[in-house]
C-alpha cells in the first residue's frame, strides 16, 4: 500500500515538473512593422473624436418598436425632412429611430415641435454614448 503512495506520488510530482518546465518555455519576443502612413490616419482619427462630444448633443425619438417598423418610419422621415440626419438603434428586443443632433436644448426642443405634427409619441433624449 505504501509502495503504490509513493509511486501515485512520484508520478504526480514527474508530470507536474514536466507540465511546468513546457510552459516557461513558452516565452518569444514579437516584430510588429506597419506603414508610417497608419499611424498618421489614427492620430488624425484620435483628433477628430476628441473634437466631437455626443454627451451634450440632444436626439429626438420617432419610434420604438419592431425592426421593419424602425426602418420603415426612417424611410418615411428621410424623404420628409432632408436637412435632419436619423438613425436606428436596437436597445434590447426594441429599434429605436433616433433623428437629429442638436448642440441646444432649444435648438432640439424647436424641431421636436415641428416633428410631433406628423409623429405621435415623440420625445427629446439626451444620449449618454
């Protein structure tokens, strides 16, 4: 009995040391070269974003609802106001049809009036994106 022990035990021990000793083994130093060129599109891309801050920017919500609904409503908006931008955004199980981007409250509260004539349950949102 104690002979099956200390073999159990020296059978352990080998595959541990063998296990360990493959994976330090593991270590390797990695060459990365890419175009001068990418560096500068990231760094203009970095400038740009820094630049737009969506936090204080008000939206206005068309719709809510399923997604030919969603898209069906955007479609409609679109060919009705031309100079407000909108889009769709899937909040869990709904789409939502976002439209506008104002810098004011006064600005977004201004067009929300205009867009309640010919949409019913439309409010000003503030997204936190």
């Amino acid at each position: 009995m104690r002979f099956l022990r200390t073999i159990k035990t020296l059978l352990l021990f080998t595959i541990f040391f063998t296990t360990t000793n493959r994976i330090t083994a593991q270590n390797s130093n990695l060459e990365l070269n890419q175009d001068p060129k990418f560096e500068q599109l990231l760094n203009d891309k970095r400038k740009v974003n820094t630049n737009l801050s969506y936090s204080d920017r008000y939206r206005i919500q068309i719709f809510n609802g399923g997604s030919e609904g969603a898209k069906k409503t955007l479609t409609e908006f679109r060919l009705q106001y031309k100079n407000l931008d909108g889009t769709i955004i899937f909040n869990t199980p709904n789409y939502k049809v976002w439209v506008g981007n104002f810098r004011t409250r006064m600005e977004a509260e201004r067009n929300l009036v205009e867009i309640q004539k010919n949409y019913r349950n439309v409010f000003l949102i503030k997204p936190t994106k």
